[in-house]
C-alpha cells in the first residue's frame, strides 16, 4: 500500500465499512489519513509525521494487543486509541494497561471518536515539546551560561565539553571569584549523572568537627550535641557529584578519609564501624598552589595525585578581557529580573573604564560592582562616575585594605581621589575629567599642587 507523505493518522481496521466512513470523517475533521487493514502493516506505516493510530483489537495478522505492545516500547509519546467489541470489555482494560491513550466501544459515535482523536494528538504535540525541552536544558543552557569570548575561556570550555562525560575527578585551579562553582555546575550538568544531586561543601566554611560531620555523616550519639542520625553530604551526593570548595583548607586529619572514597568508594559515618559505599564523582576546587602545601607539609601528596586526573585552570578576569563588558551585560540582566525592572546600560566611558581595571576580586567584585553600581545610577545608565568609588588603584594588589578618610585631612582626600581616578583611567586626563567633573586643565594643576606624576 501506498503510504502518503503526510499521513498523520493510521487507522487499523478489518472492517472496509468502517474504515470507509472514518476515512470520510477523518478528513472533515483536519486529518490525514491512511488506512489498512493488517496489524502487520501498522508498524511499517509509522513515520514522522504520525500523531495518532487508531486501532482495532481483532485483525488478521498480529492481534491490536500485540501492535499495542510494540508501539507503547519503540514510539512511547505516539498515542493509540482502541476500538473494540463490547464483548471484548476484558481486553480493553488490558490494552489501557500497555499504555494505550483511551478505547472506544463500537458501535461508537464518530463525534465522541474525533473528539478523543484531537485531544491524543494535541497530547503527542506537547510529549515532542516537553521531550525538545528537555534536551535544550541538558544540552544547550549549561554550557550557554559560560561566556567564553576570549581565547582563554574558549579553551576552556573545549576541555570542559571534552570531559564531562568521564568518571574521573576533576581538579579547578583559579584565584578567588573566577567562576570555580559555575565550571564545577558545567560539568555536572553536562555529565551521565545531571539526573542526580550535585552537592557543595566548602572547607573553610565549618571547623573541622562539624566538617566532618557534614561529608560523612554521624550516628545518633557519636558526639555531644548528637541527638539523632544524620546524612552526609557524600551520601546525599550518591550517584551524582559531590563538589568540594577550596579543597586546599580540608584538615590534615580527614584528608586521609577523603583519599579512602577516592581509592574504594569506602567510608564510615561517624560512631558507626559499618562500611558504606558510595557511588559519586569528586569535582574539587582551590585557589591555592597544592604543590606548596605538599611541601609545607599541610596537604597529602597522594591525594593530590587522586584530585589531580584532570586539572582545569580558570583564568583571571585581567586575562579574558573580551568577556567583561558581556559579563557585566548579563549581571545587570539577571539584577533587573531579580527587582523586576528594565536592565540598566553601560555608558562608552564607563565602559572604557572597566576595561582598564585589573579586577582584584574577579567575576565575584564585577557582579558586585554591577549590583551596586545599577541601584544608584542615573536614568538608569551606569557612567563612569558610578565607578570610580569603587574601582581600585590599578596598582594596588589584591584586597589591600583601604585608607581611613575620617583620620585624612581635605587635601590628602582629594590627592587620593585624583590618583585613583587617574589610575583607573589609565593616566588619561581627559577621562579622569570627566569622571571628576571638572575641567581637563583642573586636572593638571592639581597635579602640579599635589606633585602627582604623569
């Protein structure tokens, strides 16, 4: 038999009478459809443009049941509807049973049938979306919200592509506020274990006996202040991926615990002599040199080696600086989601400025800046007056602390000002005008007044 392109309803039937009249009213009704009368033929006329297969249970060939149990395991969101004899009441709650979407009693009224017919296609229409979905969130937003403009980033989204997929644990290097967490999400969500829990723990967030309550767990009584059993986060992550935060401040003393899981998918609950096994993949993160604390002595070299399979450098925000004016972009999108309002611009002068700054706290200090920067500026457009306070002296290193201004005098004030604001425009004066406010030619006489060199 001829099978149309097009067909979007198979209509299976022994009956040419009824097949006749359905064909008629199938195409009233919107339908394309194609009719046969073997069970056999029914498979072989599936294609992608199929949305509905009615079905009756007494054919010749392979019974409707039968079609009905392949059709349910190899095209799980195609519905099929049932017709049947009344006499046949028993295998109709059979069929419902394989998967089918609803039975008709025949005789049956061809307005209740066409009724259920759009209601099962309409359903096969949303199962394909919901499935489209699906696939975009494993597939395409993780790696979406890594923005990699620049060489660097690209490089590094290349590796994480390459082995998110593998078993292996996984070692993030990079200073304070570069995006350790958002790699480390990456890589879960990207990986056969996205269907499970990925679970966080940060070192130096705890002291250490509640630290190690916190990865493994403890019986009811293992300590004072034990009233009752509880889960470790190792445990939570089963199956999934346990994310350890600055892994260089883990105490000497549970780093060998640690190395256990690592060797023999092994570990106790605290107060309890029980093995457990555990099935979860180890992503670690540091912004420390774990070679310098091998030699110091304050980091196991053997568990270096075991966190060490795969080693991915997230680079400084200084060093990727194609990417800040579009991470500064996005922060200020995800605020006006937050407070519900239109996302704040960035002036060109305000631009050039952030593009000069060197970035001390990385992405963690751009967010913030942006946080604070959109909530006080003018028509809602970021100029480089909403900066300077902020921004650091270019030369100044990491987070060195700033200078008391209610010890200073007025003079030392204003000489500090214009050495930042100038610092951060690169020497320019011209800017550092106008993010001052003043005329160019102020600019250099205070420079002259307060003997600060071009």
């Amino acid at each position: 038999m001829k099978k149309p392109k097009q067909a979007n309803l198979i209509i299976a039937d022994d009956d040419t009478v009824i097949t006749g009249l359905l064909e008629i009213h199938a195409k009233k009704q919107g339908f394309q459809p194609i009719i046969t009368h073997s069970g056999d033929e029914v498979l072989q006329l599936i294609s992608p443009a199929t949305e509905v297969v009615l079905l009756d249970l007494n054919m010749p060939g392979m019974s409707g049941l039968e079609v009905l149990k392949k059709l349910t395991k190899d095209h799980p969101h195609l519905p099929a509807i049932i017709l049947t004899a009344s006499s046949e009441a028993s295998e109709a709650v059979t069929a419902m049973k394989l998967g089918a979407y609803d039975y008709l009693t025949k005789p049956f009224d061809p307005s209740e049938l066409f009724a259920v017919l759009h209601k099962a296609r309409k359903m096969r229409q949303l199962a394909e979306e919901n499935s489209t979905l699906k696939e975009m969130i494993n597939d395409t937003t993780p790696v979406s919200d890594i923005i990699a403009v620049s060489p660097s980033m690209q490089v590094l989204l290349d590796q994480i592509q390459k082995i998110a997929s593998l078993e292996a644990t996984v070692l993030l290097t990079g200073e304070s506020g570069v995006g350790k967490t958002m790699i480390a999400r990456q890589l879960h969500q990207l990986s056969q274990r996205n269907q499970h829990a990925l679970v966080t723990v940060s070192c130096p967030a705890l002291p250490r006996e509640l630290l190690e309550s916190e990865l493994f767990g403890h019986e009811k009584g293992a300590f004072t202040g034990a009233m009752k059993k509880r889960i470790g986060k190792i445990e939570m992550a089963d199956k999934g991926t346990l994310f350890l935060d600055e892994i260089g401040d883990l105490p000497l003393d549970l780093q060998p615990k640690l190395l256990n899981v690592l060797q023999d998918r092994e570990y106790y609950r605290l107060g309890s002599e029980r093995i457990l096994k555990t099935d979860v993949r180890i992503i670690v993160a540091t912004n420390l040199d774990l070679e310098e604390k091998i030699e110091s002595g304050s980091f196991r070299e053997d568990l270096y080696y075991r966190l060490n399979v795969f080693q991915l450098v997230v680079p400084a925000l200084r060093e990727r600086v194609q990417c800040i004016i579009p991470l500064c972009e996005r922060a200020l999108q995800k605020i006006a989601e937050r407070r519900g309002d239109r996302a704040a611009s960035i002036n060109k002068e305000a631009r050039d400025m952030l593009l000069e700054y060197h970035w001390p706290g990385n992405v963690r200090e751009l967010e913030n800046m942006m946080e604070r920067a959109s909530a006080f500026c003018q028509n809602n457009t970021i100029s480089a007056s909403d900066l300077v306070s902020q921004l650091k002296s270019s030369s100044a290193e990491g987070e060195s602390n700033q200078p008391n201004l209610g010890n200073m005098k007025w003079a030392d004030i204003e000489k500090l000002s214009l050495e930042q604001t100038l610092a951060a425009c690169s020497g320019n004066k011209s800017k550092a005008a106008k993010v001052l406010g003043i005329a160019e030619k102020s600019v250099y006489n205070k420079m002259k007044k307060y003997a600060i060199e071009s």
